[in-house]
C-alpha cells in the first residue's frame, strides 16, 4: 500500500469534496488554504501526480492548464472510465459506461490502436446548455423549437407510481376514519404518521432529483404552481373544514420555480457539499412549523415568535397561531430535501450511467408514475366517490 501523507489526503479530500467541478491546482492552493491547511503548489503538483498513477484523479489538459477532476475508480485496469466536456458551459464529467467497450474493441482489432479510456475526452454539449440553446432559438424565431424527447427512467416512473399507491391507500383511509368515522385507533398513532411522512418525503425527495432530468423546466413549474392553488380555490370555495393552503403540489411547483434561476449557480456546489448541507438544513428546520430548531422530538432551540405573521409567513415557513391548513408544506424545510434530492442525482449520475434504466419496470407502476399530477388532482374525489358508494350499498 503507498505511503500516505497529510498533503496526500487533504489534497485527495479537497477534489472529492468538489465531486464534478474540475479544478486547477492553484484553485485546490486556495481551498486548502481556506481550510487552515496551506500546502505549496510544488507539492500540490507533485500530489496530483501520484494521484493520477493510482487512478484517482483526472488530467485534462486544456489551453489555460491543467484540470484535475477526482475519479471514485481507482483502477488503472479499469476501461470504461472517460470524461465528457460541455464546450458551452464548460464543466466536466466523469462517467463510466460499459456500452463503450466495443467501440474499444473494434478500435483495438480493425485499426490496431488500443484506447486509453482514462486519457479520453469527448467534447459536445450538455443537456442543460443544449436546452438552453433550444430555448433561446425558440424565443428568437417566435416559433416552437421541435425538440427529440429524452428517454423516459422506468425505474423513477416505477417509484414515483408506487408511491401514488401508497398515497392513494393513506388518503383513502384518511376518509374512512374522518369523515365516515371508522374506529381505527392504528391510523392516529405513530405507525401512520411514519406512513404519511415515507409518502411526503419521496415525493419531494424524487421531484429533486427529477427536475434536471425533464424539458422546459419554468413551464413544469409554472403548472404544477397552478395546480396547487387549483387545489387550494376548490377546498377554501367547497369544503372550507379541509381547506388546503401552501399543500404538496404549492410547495414541490415553487421548488421548481426557485430552480430555474439557482440551477446554475448551484452547479459551482460541490456535489458532497451540497447535499450534506442540505440534509444538515432540513435536519435543523424539520420543527420550524412549530416554532422551535431541531427534527421531531430533538429541538435546538426557539424561533422567534414575531416572525409568524401572516399568509406570507405561512408560505415561507412561519405559520401564526390562526393558520389551518390540511395539507401544509412551506418552503422552509422542505425546500431542502427538494434540493437534496437534486444533488443526489448529481452523486449519482455517474452509477445510472452504468445500470438498465428498465430494470424496476413495473407495467401499471410506470403508467401512474408517468401520470403523476392528474393522478394527484384526481385521485381524492374518486376515492371518495367509491367510499361514498361503498357506504350506501352497505346501508351506512
């Protein structure tokens, strides 16, 4: 095993923390100076270089420098490891795809030339600047750029589709204990409260890590925004005793919203850093409803009473003491675990490179899951169509 030293490790600690953003060794100087670990940039040089024979670093050379980018394969032998560069924007990714290997192949017995995958680079456009540009051309022209659609994930349409199930089955027994009165002391306790957050949680969690994987990002936003107020305007008009104000539908259409303009900036974040941040956040402001810092039963400390006010507060996290709502997700803390959800796709990215995007298709859960906002806007009314019907052949 190779000696390993105090600037070896925090100059290997430094480029894991900035995950997909290459860097410069002046740039990795500064983080480790910030840090309070100063190392010269002799030595810092010399540590990339050995971090590079053991295949833990990227080199790519470009005309203002060297980039270095750290790899998590740290395998020499290893060869569906290669980076792909967005010339628009300019980042760099690492990714490993084993459907290269013929490619590798035919390389290697057609032309005798034998491909060093560590030491390729495809250059090309991103998505994002690819959607960008599309975007642009359509504003430019007046007309609607014709766009191929991207690949759909069965596995995420899968999820997404069970967890309409498990919402569907929560609601419905939600009617049957509150408004037909059933006797079940199980769904007021802590196993359906668990229940109801898994379902919660998932939701925004996926719609996170979802969002840079679809097209027209503000319009998404701006529907699934007017759905929630639609959801709103019907409960307040109609059945002001299960008024909905600033629900799931609120909230997950303002995270949305919020993305457009901060998904670049948040690009800059390493992807390590991000999502613990995020995680730390929602951690933190879990109680924040309730006035106090902490997650369930642990609290850090009190809010201050003054800033829950009014609707606005409500909306941002800071409800007054009159405020009722059914279904209540503010931003402030589920805004976090939306963005947790965003740089764990980014973690991951790499893996789902390599792994069948089929591989959960479920049929039926794919079908719900691809529905999931009219399935949502639905599914309420009908559930409690049949329960209704239900009720009346049974004589209740």
């Amino acid at each position: 095993m190779p000696y390993s030293t105090k600037q070896h490790q925090a100059v290997l600690r430094c480029l894991e923390a900035r995950g997909e953003t290459a860097c410069t060794a002046a740039e990795l100087a500064e983080d480790l100076r910030r840090e309070g670990c100063p190392v010269g940039l002799a030595t810092i040089y010399r540590q990339l270089e050995k971090l590079e024979a053991a295949g833990a670093v990227h080199k790519v050379n470009t005309e203002e420098g060297a980039l270095y980018q750290y790899c998590g394969r740290q395998s020499q032998g290893h060869r569906d490891c290669f980076l792909l560069k967005c010339e628009r924007c300019g980042r760099i990714r690492h990714v490993d795809c084993t459907r290269l290997q013929n490619l590798y192949d035919h390389l290697e017995r057609e032309h005798h030339f034998r491909i060093d995958p560590r030491g390729t680079l495809f250059s090309g456009v991103c998505d994002v600047c690819a959607g960008e540009e599309e975007r642009k051309m359509a504003a430019d022209s007046g007309t609607r750029t014709l766009v191929r659609p991207r690949r759909r994930i069965a596995s995420l349409d899968a999820l997404r589709g069970l967890t309409l199930v498990s919402m569907i089955a929560y609601h419905a027994c939600w009617d049957l204990v509150y408004l037909f009165h059933a006797d079940w002391d199980w769904y007021r306790g802590t196993g359906a409260y668990i229940w109801q957050q898994s379902i919660c949680w998932t939701f925004i969690l996926l719609s996170g890590f979802c969002f840079s994987l679809g097209r027209r990002p503000l319009r998404r936003g701006l529907t699934v925004f007017g759905c929630g107020w639609v959801v709103t305007l019907v409960t307040v008009l109609f059945m002001p005793e299960e008024q909905i104000w600033f629900g799931v539908l609120t909230l997950i259409g303002s995270c949305m919203l919020l993305m457009v303009p901060l998904e670049k900036l948040l690009r800059h974040v390493p992807v390590g850093v991000g999502l613990a941040a995020s995680a730390a956040l929602f951690t933190l402001l879990r109680n924040v409803n309730q006035g106090t810092l902490g997650f369930e039963d642990w609290t850090l400390g009190t809010v201050p009473e003054g800033l829950y006010r009014n609707l606005l507060t409500a909306y941002i996290g800071f409800p007054p003491p009159d405020f009722f709502s059914t279904d209540y997700f503010s931003l402030l803390p589920w805004l976090f675990l939306f963005l947790a959800g965003h740089f764990l796709r980014r973690l991951l990215a790499g893996p789902m490179e390599r792994l069948d995007p089929d591989a959960l298709r479920c049929p039926p859960l794919c079908a719900l899951g691809r529905q999931s906002l009219p399935v949502y806007m639905l599914h309420k009314p009908i559930v409690y169509g049949v329960l209704l019907g239900g009720a009346a052949l049974l004589g209740r």
